[in-house]
C-alpha cells in the first residue's frame, strides 16, 4: 500500500468512527430497544393462545420474515410519502429496524417461554398470583434467562444491517465511507477499513454478551443453592 493510502486510511478512520458512534450505535440501541418491546408482546399474546391476536402476531411474523429488510426500508421510505406520510431517514430507520427485529426476536422469547415448565405456573396459581404477577415474576425472568444468548446475536447482527440505512440518505458509517471513497477513488482500503471497525464494535458487543452470560449462569446457580 502506498503512503497515500495510508495517509487515506488515517485521515478518514475518524469521519468513519464518529458516525459510527453518534449514529450506527444510537440507531441500533433505539430500534433494537423498541425491538425487544415489541418482541415481548407479541411472544406473550402468542403464548396467551388469545386465538384472533394470536393470528394477527402469527401474520405479521410471517410478513415481516418472508420480505427483505431493505425492501422494507424502501416501502416506507420511498412508498408511504405517496400516502402523504413523510417521515426523516433516521426515524424511519429506527422504526423499521424495530419492526423487521421485532419479528424475528418475537419467535426467539415465544420459544423461551414454552420453554419455562408449565407446572410453574400451576405453581404460582396455588399460592394465590395472579396470571400477571405469574408472567412478571416467574416466567418471563426465566424465559429472558433463555433467551439472552439469540437475542444478544441478533443485536450484533442489527449492528451490521444498520448499513442499510444509507439507502435512504441516513449518515452512518457506511455512508460515511461511501462519500470517502467517492472522493478519493480507493474503495479497497476504505471499505477494508469500515469492515475493521464493524469488527470491533461486534467485538465488544460478543465480549459484553460472553460477560452477561457469565452473570447470568451465576445468578442462576445462586438460585439453586
């Protein structure tokens, strides 16, 4: 590599890494957030067998999953203003980024709550809790044992598609490089070096994920005893 590439990738590491952390990790923290959220609901509805919002939940999984992401990102970026509906790149990232893994976080805490033995809740019922104070206290604490590990991958994996949001004009990292690259013709080496720093923002989340499984392990074997 040349001393111009070089002087390419020191100048640019930082207007890369500065989006990365004022807008690639908000917008996957915001939307992966909201995510979990509606996950829960929909695994509870789901797991409360309420037939007619369970078939609602089982539709919109099934649409969300069958589509691509990035076709969902240009169905309500590009489409809805044909509807009148207007919305700003990020908050329009944010909400579909929230929907798209929402769905697939939803089949992950549906499994870890069948999960929990059903004689739990047999249980809370003869000591007189309610059908929520079941859920709050016994089986979802249990299910989010469960289901910390799927979940903390798909966070890591939210990480990387937030690339797609530079599809509809939002200024994360990858787009960031992108104008570089426009700039100074060496898509090689900048997109080399994007890929680095994914990498290492991947890195800390699998290092923070390996640590609250730890936590996790030992608070339930303090649990045991």
């Amino acid at each position: 590599m040349s001393d111009r590439v070089w002087q390419i990738l020191v100048d640019s590491f930082t207007k890369i890494l500065i989006p990365g952390i004022t807008v690639t990790i908000p917008l996957t923290v915001i939307s992966f957030s909201l995510a979990l959220i509606i996950a829960v609901i929909v695994a509870l509805i789901q797991f409360a067998n309420v037939r007619v919002l369970k078939q609602i939940s089982r539709f919109y999984i099934w649409v969300i999953r069958g589509t691509p992401l990035l076709v969902q990102l240009y169905v309500i970026f590009f489409g809805l203003p044909k509807l009148g509906i207007i919305l700003n790149p990020f908050p329009c990232a944010v909400l579909v980024f929230a929907i798209n893994e929402g769905a697939y976080c939803a089949e992950t805490m549906r499994a870890a709550l069948e999960s929990v033995p059903r004689g739990q809740m047999e249980a809370g019922y003869c000591v007189g809790m309610s059908y929520l104070q079941i859920m709050r206290r016994i089986v979802l604490p249990q299910a989010f044992r469960t289901a910390f590990p799927p979940l903390s991958n798909s966070l890591i994996g939210m990480v990387k598609d937030t690339s797609l949001a530079a599809n509809i004009t939002v200024t994360e990292m990858f787009m960031a490089t992108q104008r570089i690259v426009a700039r100074t013709y060496e898509p090689l080496a900048l997109y080399l070096e994007v890929a680095l720093i994914y990498l290492i923002f991947s890195t800390i989340l699998t290092r923070l994920q390996r640590m609250g499984e730890r936590y996790l392990n030992s608070r339930s074997g303090q649990t045991l005893q």
